[in-house]
C-alpha cells in the first residue's frame, strides 16, 4: 500500500463485532490492494477494537466515538480521517464484489476527471454500459426509479475533496435516504460515470437498522425532500428535480412499508411491529408532499392483504 492510498472504505460499525469481522476479511480481498479501511467505532466501549487486533492488516486504521454520536456523525467521522483521492461509504454488512476497485481504477484512467463512479442498475441498458452523466442531470437520472431502480452508495468511488465541498453525508436526523441524498450531492459537483451493473448487494439479517427503529422513517422521508429541495434551491431545474425526488420517494415508501408488513406478518410474525409500520405509513401520507400517493398506497395495501390471505390459507 502506497502512503496514501488511492481509496479510503469508510465504515460506521456498533456492537456488531462478528458481521464487522465478516467485512473486513471480504474487503481484504480487494484484487486491487491500494487501499485503506477507515472505521469510526459508535460503541464507546470498543467493542470493534479486539476485531482490528486480531485480523492485525496495517491498512486497517481504528478509531472509537467518545459516545453513541448516531450514524451518520460516526459515518462523517470515518470520511474526515480517510486520506485517499476517492472514498467509498460502506456498512459493516453489505458485501462488495473482488474486483471492485480493479473495475473502476482502468475506468478512472480512461475517464479522469468526474466526481462519482457508480455501478448502478439502470433501466433499458446493455449489462456493464458506461454512460457519462453531467452534473446538471445527475440527480433526475440517478434518482428517478424509471432510469434508476437500483443504487447503493457501496457500489461507488466519491471524489474525496468533492464530498468535503458538499458536505459529507447529510444528517437530517435519519439515515434513511441520507446516503441516495449524499450520492446525488456529489455527482451534482462535476457529474459522474454510472456502469450498468452493481458491484455490491444488500445483507438481510434481524440486526437490519431498517426491520426496526421506525420512527426514523417519517424523519428520512421529510427531511429528504426538503434537504434536496434546499441544496439545490438557487438551481434552475429544481422544478424538474423536485418530480425525480417525489417519483423517488414514492418508490422508497411503497417499498419499505410493504417490505416490512411481508416480513413482520409471513416471515416473523409480530402484530405489533405491524401495526407500528402502518402508523408511520399513515404519517408520511399525510406529510404535504406525499398526499398524493394515498391511492397509490391503499391499491397496495389491497393487493397485500389478498395476497397475505391466500398464504395463510396455504
């Protein structure tokens, strides 16, 4: 490893020790080594450190939170004590593929320049198709799921000083959305690449942030669309984003909610949770902006309680 590295992985873990371990060894196995792991530790009991001891790689670099700062704090932590050109945002348990980094360092060096590489699914491409998206387009094409069903900040390389410029991850008091936000933050500096093909994946799991702690759902949804809404206040297509970041989080709520009420009534049942997963449906609905998707809503509500019926008869 170079003394400073061409990457920085930057990484929030708590009191999650043996999925933490699981990463590190996965991300160790990089076939491009140039590289660091950056992890802010949010346990102030360190329960992360014995972790970074035994696996013992010197790109490996340890720092604990005084306190439980949240999420995002910890995340932006992580990113102000990274040192490489490009940064990329992980959990401590979504895996990414090997020849991640090899992928994107030739494609770096046939295209200089941009503020975000990015392996996303993108809607009427060929697998592995580089498109070139400017900035003033970068968060209609990133953020409408007709062009954009599938992103994940894991699958992309952020220029480190154009995440400074933004202002790191945004914290709106909800990590959800914060890192759909954070991405088309980036790309709005000097726009980005986007390969038609992820290069990372989401872990399901009990521990999952989002099968809980729900009352971060409303705070996620409002503070999404009015964070947007102000960063790109003085732009003068926000009308035209403003319909990308409504189409986006109609995508979003639709998806969780129903997620949830599946996984809370087939896979584990809990009535409880249930019903807390429709009142902060209720919620969003009812927040100005969301209005609109109410028949949306209901028409799936109806299909899932049919759908649900037919199993339990099963």
């Amino acid at each position: 490893m170079s003394q400073m590295p061409w990457i920085s992985f930057c990484i929030s873990t708590y009191k999650r020790p043996e999925i933490l371990h699981k990463q590190l060894l996965l991300l160790l196995q990089q076939t491009y080594e140039d590289f660091e792991i950056v992890i802010s530790d949010n346990d102030p009991d360190g329960s992360a450190e014995k972790v970074i001891e035994i696996i013992a790689d010197p790109r490996l670099r340890y720092f604990k939170n005084r306190e439980n700062i949240g999420i995002i704090k910890s995340f932006n932590n992580s990113i102000k004590m990274a040192v490489g050109e490009f940064i990329v945002p992980v959990t401590d348990d979504d895996p990414i593929d090997a020849n991640f980094l090899e992928f994107f360092r030739h494609l770096y060096h046939q295209h200089p320049g941009f503020s975000i590489y990015c392996g996303f699914k993108r809607t009427g491409k060929e697998e592995g198709e580089i498109e070139f998206i400017s900035r003033d387009s970068f968060l209609p094409e990133v953020l409408d799921p007709m062009k954009t069903p599938n992103l994940l900040w894991s699958s992309t390389l952020m220029r480190r000083m154009d995440v400074i410029k933004t202002g790191s991850i945004p914290d709106f008091g909800s990590p959800h959305l914060a890192d759909h936000a954070f991405i088309v933050q980036v790309g709005s500096v000097n726009g980005g690449v986007i390969v038609n093909r992820m290069f990372s994946s989401l872990t399901s799991h009990d521990s999952n942030f989002s099968k809980l702690n729900f009352e971060f759902y409303v705070t996620g949804c409002e503070g999404f669309y009015h964070h947007l809404v102000d960063f790109f206040s003085d732009h003068p297509k926000l009308k035209h984003f403003k319909r990308a970041i409504l189409n986006h989080l109609a995508r979003w709520f639709i998806a969780v909610t129903f997620n949830l009420k599946k996984y809370y009534t087939i896979t584990k049942y809990n009535p409880v949770l249930v019903t807390k997963v429709n009142d902060f449906a209720s919620e969003i609905l009812n927040l100005p902006f969301m209005s609109r998707y109410l028949l949306r809503y209901k028409t799936k509500n109806l299909i899932f309680k049919i759908k649900r019926s037919l199993h339990l008869l099963r």
